[in-house]
C-alpha cells in the first residue's frame, strides 16, 4: 500500500521508552523515535532494546531512529559522553531495529560554520566508516539550537549552504539529514522548495511545523519585542503536510515521519497528547487517509 510507505510516529526519550509506550501504543503511532541529550547516560542498551522489540512486537510499530543530542565536535562539560555516546548508538541500532543514528553535528563553540567543518570532517569521517560497518546511516537535524553562521554551541547542519559544505568534507552515501520544516522556517526560509530539492538526503522527518506572524514581521521585523515565529504540532502551523508527503512520496521516501512534540505554544502541559494525536491523525490524512482498493 502506497501511502504506507512513510509510517508516523512520535519521539520518546530512549531511556524513558519502556515506561512510556505502553501508555500511548493504543493512540495509533506507528513508529518511535528513541532520542538521548548529551548522552545515553545509565540506560542499559542491550536490555532496553530487548524490552522494546517485545512492545513492538505487541503492538505492530517499529523503530524509526535513535538520537543523540549534543556537541560531539568539543566533548566539553555536559557533552564529554556524547562522542561516545554515537558510537554506543551505532554499534546497538540494529538491536533496536534500526539503521538510523541521529543528532546534532556539533560546533567549535563560539566559532563559523567554516571554522568548523574540518573538525566536523574529522569526527563524523570516523564515524561514517563505524556506521558503514553496521550497516548504519546518519542523519543530522537541521536545528539551529539558536546558532547562527558565525556563531554557536551545538550544531551546523541548519542551513543549505552548511550542508553542502558538510556533504562535499563527507562524500559518504550514509551521511544525511533529519529534516523538518519548522526549523527552516523560523529562519523565513520556504520548506516545500528547499525539501523537493534536498529530498534526497532526507533519512528520516521530525513532525514538527511552525507559525509566522507575516504582520508582526512586517511592522516590527525580526530583532523587535514582539515574537514573530512559534514551533507548532502538525496540523496547527503553516506548512502544507500534503505537499510534504506528496514530495516524500514521489522520491520513493521509506523513512517516517515521527512527531517532535513539547514545542506547541497552546497544546502543551496537559493537551500535549490531545495536540500530538490530533497531529497524529492529521498527518494520517495528509498521507492519504486509509487505504481502500481497487476494484478487481
């Protein structure tokens, strides 16, 4: 079945994952996204891995990923266990189901995207071979984690330009992105476009969408009092998922499109799930609703 193709999900903290599937399996998500920060920390992998694969075997998802967020390039403060923290990743995905390690690519803090790419280079060149080994591919988030060109604390990957600088330092087919719109928009840039023509490096979509205030930015700009941007659940922002499924779609995209939730300005604290399932079944609608075959 077509529209199958691309599952949708949501993320869940990996060392929170066996505590909290079972509570939210019967909404309908069809896939997770284990995700750490800065570091996968006590969780035993082997045994998480194990218990996972038993939920999903009772309730028909699957594993989309495993993330690790944090600045591998520096392994300073909070991030000195995040280097390694990709590696123990890689080498457990396949425990989990999964070819698809995530996270940010780090930064030489306070320093250009050009200042780091050779580090960049370094680190994630050795770690492109260790994933090829596992039959691993990487996918970097496009989060600017409020960095800019020439400054920043956690990640590159946010801007185009950044990522043909990084793909040329890597030529490696295992190397690509975890795109969502809302990133690229909060810095005005146009998602439908730029995913049609970056599709094919996309490993896998954090459902995440965004609002801009056209008029705030028009009267006050992007530097004024007023906020002009905010994060929003699927089927609450401005993008269109249609197009966005169409695209996927029509580049034979098998990844899925898992849900980054706890971002939304108004279904937050208690309507966060209320908001994530209702972005749950929108996004099903958008791919196409449920399948109904031909006549014979």
């Amino acid at each position: 079945m077509a529209q199958q193709q691309i599952r949708i999900g949501t993320l869940v903290g990996g060392g929170d994952a066996v505590r909290v599937i079972p509570q939210i399996a019967s909404h309908g998500f069809e896939s997770y996204s284990l995700t750490f920060w800065q570091s996968t920390g006590d969780t035993n992998l082997v045994e998480t891995a194990k218990q996972v694969r038993e939920l999903a075997e009772k309730h028909g998802f699957l594993i989309s990923s495993l993330g690790i967020f944090g600045n591998p390039l520096t392994g300073a403060g909070d991030n000195a266990d995040t280097l390694a923290s990709w590696e123990r990743l890689i080498d457990h995905a396949h425990l989990f189901g999964t070819d698809l390690v995530a996270g940010f690519t780090g930064r030489l803090t306070g320093q250009s995207i050009d200042a780091s790419i050779p580090k960049y280079a370094e680190v994630f060149g050795e770690l492109s071979r260790r994933a090829a080994g596992n039959g691993v591919r990487i996918a970097f988030e496009n989060c600017d984690m409020d960095g800019t060109w020439d400054t920043g604390d956690w990640n590159i990957a946010h801007n185009p330009t950044a990522w043909e600088k990084m793909f040329n330092a890597i030529p490696s087919d295992n190397i690509g992105l975890q795109w969502e719109p809302c990133h690229q928009m909060v810095s005005l840039i146009d998602p439908i476009p730029q995913l049609r023509k970056w599709v094919d490096k996309v490993f896998h979509v954090h459902g995440k969408d965004a609002t801009i205030a056209w008029d705030i930015v028009k009267e006050y700009g992007i530097h004024g009092p007023k906020p002009f941007v905010w994060h929003r659940t699927p089927g609450f922002g401005d993008t269109s998922w249609s197009d966005i499924i169409t695209i996927l779609m029509q580049a034979n995209y098998k990844g899925t499109i898992d849900i980054e939730g706890w971002h939304d300005p108004v279904y937050r604290g208690e309507l966060e799930m209320t908001g994530q399932v209702h972005g749950l079944n929108y996004l099903k609608r958008c791919r196409g609703g449920a399948f109904v075959p031909n006549p014979v």
